[in-house]
C-alpha cells in the first residue's frame, strides 16, 4: 500500500522466519528489505505451534508511521499481523491521490465493492464516522478490536451457514 511517493506498507504471509537469522533466505530477504530502505515491523512470533515459534508474517515499512502489532486467534495456526497508521500521519491520507484512488473505487462497479464494503461494515460496529481510513483507525488497539470483531462476526456466519438444515 502507498498513498503518495514516500511511504511503502507491505503485508503478508513471507513463510521465511526472520527469527532464524542463521538460514539463507531470511538472510536474503533481510538484506533485500534493507537495500531498499525498508524495514521489518513485526519481530515476534505470529505462527506457534507444539514444537516450534517463527515469524513468517509481517509487515515491511520505509518509516514509523504506523504501528504494528499480532492479535492471537483461536481458529488459525497463524496470530493476525495488524497495522494502524499513526494520528500524525492522517494527513497523508487526505491527500488528492487517495481521493482520486477513492474516487475509482466508487465509481467502478464490481472489481473494488469488497474493500469499502469492509469499510462500511467496520463502521458500523464502532459507530465511528469515517471520512478516511485515518478517521476511524486512531491507534492499533481500534484497529485490532475492530477486526477481531469482524472475523468472529464472518467467522460465526459461516458456521450458522454450514450448519443450519437446508430447506427442502
């Protein structure tokens, strides 16, 4: 995600522990990550199993506007990488470029419903209006409270879904 030239958040599932220094491709990838002037954010373990602890998932930045942070879940073998950009840096989000990025994803039809309906549904569970991301994101723990609400919510809907009795 980039909202103007300077600033890069990358997330994902990178299945390399940087934990494990001493193995070749998280050296690699660690070094790949510091040519480029990014840094790593998440320096715990987001994947716990019986025998092993690691680090697979994570989120990259170029600076400290944001806040990073792993919620425990119960229903996955990963923990849930987070991040909230930092009160300071909203005005980043108000910028022309998200507003014309925000104006393509209202105006195209089918491609870009799912993000804001996210949004939408968010909204509704902190009662928060949101005129940009940085208006109802204030800080990690909203970030992660919200979320967490929304997957037990989808969560719980599939499992009514898979077993409710189908009409005949």
């Amino acid at each position: 995600m980039c909202w103007t030239e300077n600033t890069i958040i990358t997330a994902g599932d990178f299945n390399m522990n940087i934990l494990n220094q001493l193995n070749a491709n998280t050296q690699k990838l660690c070094e790949v990550v510091n040519s480029c002037g990014l840094k790593h954010t998440i320096h715990i373990p987001t994947r716990n199993t019986l025998i092993s602890k690691s680090c697979i998932d994570n989120i990259i930045t170029n600076g400290n506007y944001c806040f990073a942070d792993i919620i425990a879940t119960d229903f996955a073998d990963h923990d849930m990488a987070q991040k909230a950009v930092k009160r300071e840096y909203d005005n980043l989000l108000r910028d022309n470029k998200l507003q014309k990025f925000k104006q393509k994803l209202t105006d195209s039809d089918n491609k870009s419903k799912a993000p804001w309906s996210a949004v939408r549904e968010i909204k509704g569970i902190t009662g928060k209006t949101m005129q940009t991301p940085g208006d109802l994101i204030k800080t990690a723990e909203d970030f992660g409270t919200c979320f967490q609400t929304l997957v037990t919510n989808n969560l719980h809907q599939s499992i009514i879904n898979t077993t409710s009795p189908t009409s005949p």
